[in-house]
C-alpha cells in the first residue's frame, strides 16, 4: 500500500466541497438530473442504482462529508422531516411490513461511497432475503428504477 499526502485538499475535505469522481456529488450538481425524487438545501432523494429491493432510497447530503457530526445544524433540522416523509411515501408506495433505515459510515462501515454521507431507506418484508440472494448473490427485483420512481414519486406528491 502506498500513502500519497495531500495536506492541500484538507479544506475541501474539512468544508465539504465536492469532489471529483464522487457519483453524489456529480449527481448533486447536475441540475437536469431526473434522478432526484426530491430537494431542499441541503438533501436530495433518489433510488438507489443497485437497489437491495425495489423502493430502496437514499437521502443523499449535498455536501461531501463523511460523519452526521460535520452536517451544519440546519443540514441536521431538514433531516428528520424528510426521513419522515421518505418513509411515509414508501409505506404508501409499497405497502411493507416492515423497513430499513441507516447510515453506513466510511470504509469501515460498509458504505459504497465511503466519503459521502448518504441514508439509507428500503422497505421490507416477510422472508424478502430469498434463496437468490443468500446463495447466488443475484437480487431479483420485479420492479425496473423508472417503475420505481414513477411509484415513489406519486407518493411524495401525495
Ligand atoms: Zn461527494
């Protein structure tokens, strides 16, 4: 393993400037994107391309920082209401029994884009982890992104 330092980048790193290369920050800052299911100031909402379950969503930060401890306080007072209502549009969306909702923090943790702090929302049902998924490592989703969207989207709205 080789260390590159750049002690030059940590203002970025420490604002939460965007990054380059990162997939949320491009998604954040292209403002034609239909991706966006939803935004305010300081969050947007959007499918998950590589979706656990059809209606698998992220609150995505528009700012590209790693830890809920470095969201201003008014990125943190827009938060919880939009969960609020994320979760209401998938339970009336999809009907689940039950759902998921968290943060993979950094490499560590598990995150797909460890530098950029995104939530994690899915419904969820009954015996949903199926035998594709235990042994295959295939997920089976009946539903393609643009059902997905259309469905979540219609939600939001009402
Ligand atoms: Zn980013």
């Amino acid at each position: 393993m080789e260390y590159m330092f750049t002690p030059w980048r940590r203002k970025y790193v420490v604002d939460g400037v965007a990054e380059e290369g990162c997939v949320f920050c491009r998604l954040a800052a292209d403002e034609s994107a239909r991706d966006r299911l939803l935004e305010t100031e300081h969050w947007y909402l959007c499918l998950n391309a590589y979706p656990y379950c059809n209606g698998h969503l992220m609150l995505v930060s528009k700012n590209h920082l790693r830890w809920l401890s470095e969201l201003s306080s008014a990125a943190l007072a827009e938060m919880a209401p939009l969960l609020a209502r994320a979760e209401a549009a998938l339970r009336q969306a999809y009907d689940p029994e039950g759902m998921n909702m968290g943060i993979n923090f950094a490499d560590a943790g598990g995150a797909g884009v460890p530098g950029h702090l995104h939530i994690h929302l899915l419904p969820r049902w009954a015996g949903d982890t199926n035998f594709m998924t235990s042994v295959a490592q295939t997920r089976i989703l009946p539903e393609s992104l643009e059902q997905s969207f259309d469905r979540i989207e219609k939600a939001l709205a009402g």
